[in-house]
C-alpha cells in the first residue's frame, strides 16, 4: 500500500509540475510578444524545458513498467546480422 501510495504522489507530483510549466510558458511568451523583455522569454523557454523533461520521465516510467509486465516486445534481427 505505501509503495503504490508513493508512486502515485510522484506520477501527481509529476503532472503538476508538467502543468506548471505550460503555464509558464503561457504567461511569459504572451508577456514576451506584447513587451519584449528577455527575461520573460527565458523564463518561457525554461517552462518549455521543465514540460519537455516532466514528459520524458512520464514516457520513462511507463516504458519501464510495461518492460517489467513484459509488454515491450523484443525486436528481431535480421538473419545473418550478429
């Protein structure tokens, strides 16, 4: 129960940050385009990154749970290749 308990909060933790991150870069782009300070665009830029890295570990983590499950299928060589 603690287990599934703590993989939930992370996978919660996870979205809320994805989410926070697009909504950076809502605020800070619209904010960049009508004033043109660079700081709102770096800002908006590292929203971009922390979405793009909050998705990777999600796609990460369920590539690694259907792995375990055995539920990623092995790819097959081609004959004669090693």
């Amino acid at each position: 129960m603690v287990k599934w308990l703590a993989a939930w909060s992370v996978l919660i933790a996870v979205f809320l940050l994805a989410g926070e991150g697009i909504n950076l870069i809502r605020i800070y782009f619209l904010s960049y385009v009508a004033y043109g300070a660079t700081s709102d665009l770096i800002v908006s830029i590292l929203g971009l990154l922390l979405t793009l890295l909050c998705v990777a570990f999600l796609a990460g983590f369920v590539y690694s749970r259907d792995k375990q499950r055995h539920r990623v299928p092995t790819p097959q060589l081609p004959h004669g290749s090693r």
